[in-house]
C-alpha cells in the first residue's frame, strides 16, 4: 500500500486546478486540426497530473490491483487506437464511451454498497443513483451504437408497434425505483434500477437509424460526461466534477451542432426511426424509376479538370473507406500545378462523426486554409467549373433543400448542383447512409465515375500529369 503524503486543501485544490485548466486548453485546441495533436496532449498531461496526485494523496490501497487494471486497459486501448482504421474511429468513440460510462456506474454502485450497511445519506443516494442510471444509460446505448456501426447488427431502426409506450414504461420504472431506493436503501431494488437502465439505454437507441447515429453517439458521451461529474460529487472529487461537466457541456453541445446541421431536432432524431427504409437502389450504371445515369471514364473526366478554372472537393465516407486521402491531396496539388484554383468543401457531418473529413485531410497535409466550411464553399460553388464529389451523397442531395416530402429535407446540404458540373466517383448506385435516393445523380450535368474511389481518383492523377 502507498504511504499517502500530506498536502494542504489549498495545495490540493490549486493542483487540481491546473488538471482543469489543462482539459480547457484541450478542448480549445481540439477546435483546429491544427492544433488538436497539441490539445491532446495538454489534456492527457492534465489527466496524469490528476491521477497521480490522487494516489500520492489518498493513497487507495490495491495498489498492484489497480495497477493491473491500468496495465490491462492499455494493454487493449493502444495497440487497439493504433491499428483502428479512419472508417472504423466512429464505433472505437462509441465502445470507448460506453466504457467510461460503465466505469462511472460502477463506480457509484461500489459506494452504494460500501455505505448500505451503515445507512446512505439522501443527498450521497441522489448523486450515485443520478451516476449510476446515466452511466448505464450511455454504456447499453453506445455499446448498441457500436454494434449497429461496426455492422454486427443492422444499421437501420430497429422499431416495433409500440416501442415508445415501452420505453416510456422503462422510464417511469426508473423514476420508480430510483425514488424507492432513496427512502429505503435496499439491495434488491437497486440490482432492478441496475438492469432497468441498461434495458432503457438500449430501448432508445435500437429505433435509431442511418445518419442520426453519430448524434446520438455524441449525446452519449454528454451522458458519460454527466456521470463522472456525479461521481465527482460521491467521492468528493473537484477534478472529475470539472472533467465531467466540460464533458458533459461540449457533448451537448456538439449535439446540438450536429442536430442542427442535419436540420434535425433532437427529439426527431431520438424518436423518429430515420432512414427506415431506402427509396430506391441500382446496380453502377443502372436506373432507379426509370431514369438513367451518363458515367463517364477516367480520360474524359480527367481532362475536364485539368482545364478547369475552379475545383472543389467534396470528401465523403467513401473517401474514408477507401483509405484514399492521400491521393485526393496528390490530384489538388497537381491541379494547383496546372494553374487550377482547388480547395475542400466540408460539410460538418460528412462521414460518420463530426471533424472526420478534416481530420482524414489533415493526416494527408491538406493546407487548413483550402478546408472550406460548409456556408463559404456554397458561396463559392456557382463559379466553380467542377465539384467533384468523392463518396459524398446525404450531405450534397438537393432533396434537403427543394423536396419538402423529402426524410432529409430541412439538413443544411453543400450546394454542389450550383456548379457548372458535378463528377460523383461512386462505387455504385446505392443511397447513402440515409436510405435517401439522390437525384443530383440524374442531372444531364452530372458525370458518375464508377469503382473504388481511390482507384478512381489515381487514374485521374494520371491523366493530369499527362495532360
């Protein structure tokens, strides 16, 4: 067991403070792919200072258990971290969330147990019980998320006659339980609220579906952030009350970012079963509703860009499947070469998480200033000669803006129809990942280049080079 060392309240709180001001500056550069390596950096230095001073302070005792514990975690967490690929970090968020909300859990459950015995005061029984039903409300549902992501489970709502009823049932046997356990603290009941919460984490997110789920995601990292506050509060800890809450503020936060850029309230995303079913597929080349698509080939469309005045790139989760950033950024700067005015237009929830395009262009060595936000690329797009779209489609379908009966309509799109032309590089007809058919495919100015993008987008590169 460590000795603990004596340190003043002062002291104490001072060096805590420092662990928070650390997880501020975090967040702050986590705002610019420019300075987010750095901001990690800051907040994973404030994390050690905390963790450290807790043990030369309280000294907890187990040490070589906890210390095994650590060993283990990461152990998984950083071979795991380095190996996952772009199109997989979405559902790792997911899974690393929903850990931290079981470890809150736990966590609040463990002192419910350590003071049942000997009596759990009314204020101590609010804060675990608030812990441990919002801890165990982000782990069912991000461990659902996870599933539907990583494709172990279908990604469409999952819905039945009913379902709302249900879950509000589960609800108020939370409320019910959770105000039993406060006026009687009982074993029995507080197993129920345990596996009740769980059923209720679950409940909300199965109904969810297609593009609202990298919202909820961040809704429940809002969660985890809720609960570790809470547990902040049990174990009379300043540094997890101020983690916590940041957490919990900018998980929201960007919720609400996202919700709006998908035009989307978030009781809609959370209770309407969006992307329930898809409107219409084809195979490369095909029709949908008797409509035809002109695809063309690499030479043609090459050509077209390498006399073009204007491009913007449009990235897209097919960009981050195919792993194909890097030769994105090889064809701009061979374009720019040529004299060709080139940049990136960004919508904010392209791929499957907020920042994942930028963060896909910046390992490639995008320049920042050729990252275009989604408001100032639209400004740009009617003199654009070419918006080439790279696995895009939800972000770009016109249906958002013109088509009222539209699923998607209200979500804040890239104008990309505006531009003079419109190359998709698909791998083939399907919709995206709303289920929504886009008829910008079937545009007399649009060229489809059918195949995996990155092989698309090398035989564009040479065609460049060559032209």
């Amino acid at each position: 067991m460590t000795a603990a060392i004596h340190i003043s309240a002062d002291g104490l709180t001072a060096v805590y403070l420092v662990s928070a001001a650390c997880f501020i500056l975090a967040l702050k550069a986590l705002s610019s792919p420019r300075n987010a390596r750095y901001g990690n950096l800051v907040g994973v230095a404030g994390m050690v200072v905390a963790v450290a001073l807790t043990f030369l302070v309280q000294a907890p005792g187990h040490d070589w258990v906890i210390g095994a514990g650590m060993g283990l975690g990461a152990l998984v967490a950083v071979p795991t971290a380095r190996k996952v690929p772009m199109t997989g970090i979405p559902q790792m968020v997911a899974i690393f969330n929903g850990v931290g909300g079981a470890a809150a859990a736990v966590i609040s459950l463990s002192e419910y147990l350590h003071d049942l015995p000997i009596g759990v005061p009314t204020q101590k029984g609010v804060e675990v019980l608030f812990a441990l039903v919002v801890g165990c409300l982000s782990f069912a549902g991000s461990m659902v998320a996870f599933a539907k992501l990583q494709e172990l489970m279908t990604g469409r709502p999952v819905v039945y006659a009913g379902q709302q009823v249900v879950n509000g049932l589960i609800a108020l046997a939370v409320v019910g339980l959770g105000v039993a356990i406060v006026v009687s603290p009982h074993l029995v009941p507080i197993i129920l609220l345990t596996v009740v919460a769980l059923a209720l984490g679950a409940g909300v997110v199965l109904p969810v579906g297609g593009a609202d789920t990298p919202v909820l995601i961040s809704l429940l990292n809002s969660f985890t952030g809720l609960a570790v506050a809470a547990d902040g509060f049990v174990l009379d800890n300043v540094v997890l009350v101020v983690a916590g809450t940041l957490v919990g503020a900018s998980g929201a936060l960007l919720t609400k970012m996202m919700s709006d850029a998908m035009g989307r309230s978030l009781p809609n995303i959370v209770l309407g079963g969006f992307g329930a079913a898809p409107t219409g597929t084809a195979d490369a080349g095909g029709a949908v509703e008797g409509r035809t698509v002109r695809s063309g080939d690499a030479t043609d469309i090459g050509t077209l860009l390498a006399f073009s005045r204007k491009v913007l790139i449009v990235p897209g989760y097919g960009l981050a499947v195919a792993q194909a950033q890097h030769v994105a950024v090889e064809l701009a700067r061979a374009l720019e070469a040529r004299g060709v005015e080139v940049a990136y237009a960004i919508h904010p929830v392209a791929g499957r998480m907020p920042g994942h395009m930028n963060v896909l262009l910046a390992e490639a060595d995008a320049p920042y200033e050729d990252l275009m936000e989604m408001d100032q690329a639209n400004d740009q797009f009617p003199s654009t000669d070419v918006a080439l779209v790279v696995g895009a489609n939800d972000v770009v379908n016109p249906a958002a803006r013109d088509n009222p009966g539209s699923p998607i309509y209200g979500m804040p799109i890239l104008d990309v129809d505006r531009a003079a032309n419109v190359v998709f590089l698909k791998r083939s007809m399907r919709p995206g990942f709303s289920g929504v058919d886009n008829a910008l495919l079937y545009d007399p100015k649009t060229i489809l280049l059918f195949g995996d993008a990155k092989d698309s987008l090398t035989k564009l590169l040479a065609v460049v080079k060559a032209s």
